[in-house]
C-alpha cells in the first residue's frame, strides 16, 4: 500500500500531549511516523491536509450489554432497575437472541458514526460476535452464564459456548451477576479464562444479599428456583466476596462499581489480578443506581474505561457524562476512551493511541476555523468523527 501522510491542526496521541500542526504517516495499515509539521521529512505536496481538524484515535467502548435494552419509560419507572430485571418483559427480551442480534447490527453501524474500533461485549448470546467480525471492528466478547445451585455448576460449565479466537475477537466467560452464578462455575472462570468481566457493587439490593442473604434478590432466585438453600451469605460487601472466593481472573474488568469504598480498593491494589473498572454514568443515571467513587479509583491508580448499555452506544455521551458525574479532565476522559479501554480488552499493542507501528485506526473531526483546545471539540461538541484510515 502507498505510503499517506496528513496534516492537521492538531494530532492527539494520547500517550504524549497534543501535537500543534502536526502530521501521521500511515503505511500498510499501521502508523508509520508522527509528529510536527515543520519536521516533516518528506514532500509537503503529497500531503493531505485537513486543515483546522483533529486527529484522533478510534474510540473503545469497553462493555456494551446489548442483552440489556433501556426500558421504555412509558412503562418503566426511573430508578427501578432490580424491578425491570425481575419483570417478564425483561426476561423476554433477555432471553430473545433475535432482539440481540438486531440491536447489534444496529449498533455496529452506530458505532462508526461515534467513532469507534474495538468493543467489549457482555452477552447470552457470544455467536453474535461473527457480526462484529464482519465489521472489521476487535472485539472481547464475553458469555455471560447464569445458575446459583451449586448441584447445577458441572451442567452449567460443561454447556458453555467454545469460540476459537480470531486476529479481530476474542473470547471468554463471564458471570452474568455476583448474585446468580454459584461459585464453582465462578472459580472455573478464574482458572480457565485470562479475562472475565462482571458488574461488582452495583445497587444496594446486592450489598443486602451477600450481607444477609436477603430482600429482593433472596426473594428473585427463589422465583427463579435457583436459589441453593445450601449457601449462607458472606456477610461481607461483594467486592469482598469475590475477592475472597478466588473468583478473580488475571485480568478483570469490574463494571459499574458504584458502591465500593476506599477499604475494598485497597483490597484489590494487593492483589496479584488486573483490576480494571469500567464506568457507565449514563445508564447508572437513568436507573438512580448512585454514582461511583470515580476520582477515588483514579487516586488509587486504577485505570479506568467508559462503556454503554443497549440503546446508549453514543461513548461520546458517555465522555460528557463522565466529565459532568465525575469531574474527570477532558485529557483523561480522552484516555480513558482510548488507551484505557483497549487496555482493558488486551488490545494496547494494536489500538488506543497514535504511536508507530500501532494500526491506523484513526478518525478526525472538523471545524470551519481555528481549535482552541482539540478536546473540547470531540467532547462537548455534536460535529461527527470522520474515519481518516
């Protein structure tokens, strides 16, 4: 493939501070050289210049649960979430793999006009994945599997879905909830994948639960008939829980994590695992879940990625929400929809940041005069991301 260069009034590497008139020389697919204009080596004629634009890395999406529709407000009421997932409306929909397919194919096409690459997936229903495939996209895929009787744990495991990976997906096991996977079939996850990813500390309904073994989760497994009589409740937050059960995997996302506290962060920087946490302030708005102690986890080093629920795939919302809910700087916020998440999914040495030799999975974004600042136009403007390579 010939050799591309452009020019723009502002690169952004992610990885270094943004480039003031700077250049990307693109090669096969991969990033060949970047950095000033005026220290461009070739011929500045075969250039495209973009003018006043930003390049930017491809965007992640780290955990998009499509199996999770946001329910009509007509017939929902806000801040219900446990309630909706109890309904028989939510168990049909979660159980329909013809809606999940749909609402992906819808949302692959949405995810370029957001300008995104690569996407973590929490699903039922994993062999929608070969949609992903098709698009070109990279994709973590993970199963989600579901059982609390222990008597079911060799059935359940034994049943799961077996993916062989590709250049562009890969494949792994999670837990749907802390609350309805039995802890075999989560210690065999832990043993057997290298990433698992699962929503931690989420409502308080969960903290109920593992502290007393009661309310309205006790009461939505027994519904369920899956509730193992066996079992006592930890009496212990869920962070807690898992960590103590050995349910952690090398690398493992935690999603939402709205509940945890200081004590159970550093709980986690002692441990030998990958912790990283997933944020979703969109859907956790929508819901009243809470908000999660997103400054606390940066302070503790943790790195941090953005991710959507169903209909909500717009992860550029989900960047203006995170700098309204959590008061993250727009550098960061950049990072952590780039670099942060395709850490998070094992994708750092192909994608998240413009640097040689990474692929050239680069977008850019237009103004009709000068950027002041690179990161607010992407962030808190509605002016679409353009695919450059």
């Amino acid at each position: 493939m010939v050799e591309r260069t452009f020019f723009a009034e502002w690169v952004l590497p992610i990885v270094t501070d943004p480039i003031h008139h700077g250049y990307i020389s693109i090669k096969n697919g991969k990033i060949l050289d970047i950095g000033e204009q005026g220290h461009f080596p070739g011929d500045s004629k075969s250039v495209h210049n973009l003018g006043h634009a930003v390049m930017t890395p491809a965007l992640v999406n780290a955990l998009f649960h499509p199996d999770y529709p946001v329910a009509d407000p007509q017939t929902t009421a806000r801040g219900s979430f446990f309630s909706w997932l109890y309904s028989g409306k939510s168990h049909q929909r979660l159980s329909s793999k013809l809606e999940v397919e749909s609402e992906l194919l819808s949302a692959i096409k949405r995810c370029y006009d957001y300008g995104t690459a690569a996407i973590g997936i929490r699903t039922h229903h994993p062999d929608v994945s070969k949609h992903l495939e098709h698009s070109g996209m990279y994709s973590a895929v993970f199963q989600m599997v579901t059982g609390f009787r222990e008597s079911n744990a060799f059935e359940i495991w034994k049943n799961r879905t077996l993916f062989e990976n590709t250049d562009l997906t890969h494949f792994y096991h999670a837990g749907e909830f802390l609350f309805n996977l039995t802890p075999d079939v989560f210690r065999q996850i832990a043993r057997t994948n290298a990433r698992t990813a699962l929503p931690i500390s989420f409502m308080k309904d969960e903290e109920l639960f593992f502290m007393k073994g009661q309310g309205r989760i006790y009461q939505y497994l027994l519904g369920k008939e899956d509730m193992d009589y066996r079992w006592q409740a930890p009496r212990t937050s869920p962070l807690r829980y898992f960590l103590s059960n050995a349910f952690a995997a090398p690398e493992t996302i935690i999603s939402q994590a709205i509940n945890v506290n200081e004590e159970d962060l550093d709980l986690l920087q002692d441990r030998p695992e990958t912790f990283n946490f997933c944020l979703h302030p969109r859907f956790d708005r929508q819901w009243e879940l809470g908000t999660a102690p997103g400054q606390l986890i940066r302070d503790k080093g943790f790195n941090i990625c953005l991710g959507t629920f169903a209909e909500h795939m717009n992860i550029r919302a989900e960047m203006r929400s995170a700098s309204a809910e959590y008061g993250f700087k727009a550098d960061e916020i950049m990072k952590m929809a780039t670099l942060n998440g395709a850490k998070a999914l094992g994708l750092a040495d192909k994608i998240g940041s413009l640097e040689q030799g990474k692929d050239a999975r680069i977008y850019s974004i237009k103004s009709a005069t000068s950027i002041a600042d690179p990161y607010d136009i992407i962030l808190f403007t509605n002016e679409r991301l353009h695919q450059v390579s």
